[in-house]
C-alpha cells in the first residue's frame, strides 16, 4: 500500500506541475485550435463537436481532483507552518494552534476577538515605527539570543 501511495503522490506532484506549465497551456491551445481547423473537414457534424466536448469534459472531470489533492497538500503544509510559528512564538497563545477543527461560529468569535484587537492597535501604534527594519533585526537577535540561552542551558 505504501508503494502505490508513493507512486501516486509521485504521479500527482508531476502531474500537477506540468499542467501549471507553460507546456501544458500551448498544447491545449494547439489542440482547441487543430479541433477548429479541422471543422470545415468534418462539415461541423455533431461527432467533431462530441470530440471536444467529451475531451474537455474528461480533463476537466480528472484535473478537480488533482487540484483538489494539491490544494489539500499546500493546506495542511501551511497550517503546519502557522501552527510551528505559533507554538515557537513565547507571546502567542497555543489556544489558536489547530482551530481550523472549529465551528463556524467559534471561528466567528475568534474573529470578532482579533478585529478587536487590531482596531485597538490603530489607536496604539504608529505602523512605520512597529515594522521597521530595525525593529526586525532586533527582533531577530533577541530570538537567536534566546535560542543560545535554550540551547546551552539545555546541554547541562
């Protein structure tokens, strides 16, 4: 079971690059075009229509769910990402990691919470001086002070 997972994730990852590609759009455009050229050879029966109605609706019908599988992927990956940044952050409440499993109307209570709170960081910051570049190099030596600290008081 695992290989085929791994085949299939091998599968959909250059499945789905390629039809991001350049390559992938060209030869659509060439095959909508080849299609249209050749209405004429074909006096515009019904079939020559069915050839690209029924193609169409094929890929279509198949690309939903490669989309579909990669936007879940890319999802998880930045949830994970949010909740590392969350769960890293000493000032960040651990409360909001994983909240995607709430319901639609806890959700809105969180969100009535941090419009809140950033109606009251208008009154209160001056956007130019909270992020500046220096505030964001001082920022970052305190965080690799602080991961030095972790470090060396965790070796002894």
């Amino acid at each position: 079971m695992a290989k085929n997972k791994n085949l299939f994730e091998k599968f959909s990852n250059a499945a789905t690059t390629f039809t991001g590609s350049s390559y992938a759009f060209l030869g659509s455009v060439a095959i909508v075009l080849i299609w249209a050229v050749s209405g004429p050879l074909f006096n515009y029966s019904e079939t020559w229509q069915l050839v690209i109605n029924t193609g169409t609706t094929i890929i279509t019908f198949l690309m939903v769910f490669l989309i579909q599988k990669t936007q879940n992927k890319d999802s998880k990956a930045i949830q994970i990402k949010l909740n590392e940044l969350i769960a890293a952050s000493k000032n960040a409440s651990n409360r909001i990691v994983d909240i995607e499993d709430l319901t639609e109307d806890e959700l809105d209570q969180l969100h009535k919470y941090y419009v809140k709170l950033a109606m009251e960081a208008k009154d209160d910051i001056d956007i130019h001086k909270s992020h500046s570049i220096d505030v964001a190099t001082k920022n970052q030596k305190i965080k690799y002070l602080n991961r030095k600290k972790t470090y060396f008081s965790d070796e002894h």
